[in-house]
C-alpha cells in the first residue's frame, strides 16, 4: 500500500482535471505559479505534481531508448517527505502508462521559479 507521504503526491497529466476542473485555479495552484504551469497563457498546460492537493511542480518525460526519464522543476523549497515521494508518485505513472521511468534526484529549492 501507499504510505501517507506518498498517497499525498500526485503526478498528473498536462490536462488533468484536478487543475483544468476549476474555471478559478487559486485553490489548487497559487497565482504565481499558475505561469509556470501554462507559460504561454494558451491553455497548453505542462505535467503537473501535487501535494495535499496543490500543485507545487511540473514535470517533462523524455522518451529514451528503453525507459523514459523525468526531470522535475519545483516552484518552491520542498520538505524532505515530498521530495522522497515524488520519485514514487512518477514511477506510479509510469506503470500506468507501461513504461520503465528513470526519475533523478528531486531538486531541493526552485530554480527561477517565483
């Protein structure tokens, strides 16, 4: 089974309706960061993590030879318990879609992000 910290950390689609099901996203992606998730403000949204139902990260796939790797972008510090979890929350999608997912270290602060 999941333990608590890896149940609260979620990969998602691009188009996922835990984001694209509020027409006002302020209680599930704060205002600063809602440029990060659809950069160009066209509606073309990037994968996205949560935690304790915010979001708090986009992630990209590249598909590889045999694998697919992830690389994780945070829009803030996260707690230790997240950034463990993470990786785990990736590989479950991974399974989902039936494909081997490399997911490096989780970086501890955001890089550029606001």
């Amino acid at each position: 089974g999941l333990g608590a910290a890896d149940a609260a950390v979620l990969a998602l689609a691009a188009f996922d309706e835990h984001l694209l099901g509020y027409r006002v996203r302020d209680c599930v992606l704060h205002p600063d960061h809602a440029k990060l998730v659809d950069p160009a403000r066209n509606g073309v949204f990037r994968w996205t993590l949560v935690s304790g139902s915010r979001v708090v990260a986009t992630w990209t796939r590249k598909r590889l030879t045999h694998h697919v790797r992830a690389e994780v972008t945070p829009f803030m510090s996260l707690p230790a318990r997240v950034r463990k979890a993470v990786p785990r929350a990736i590989e479950r999608w991974g399974r989902f879609a039936g494909v081997e997912v490399d997911v490096p270290e989780v970086p501890a602060t955001a890089s550029g992000a606001s």
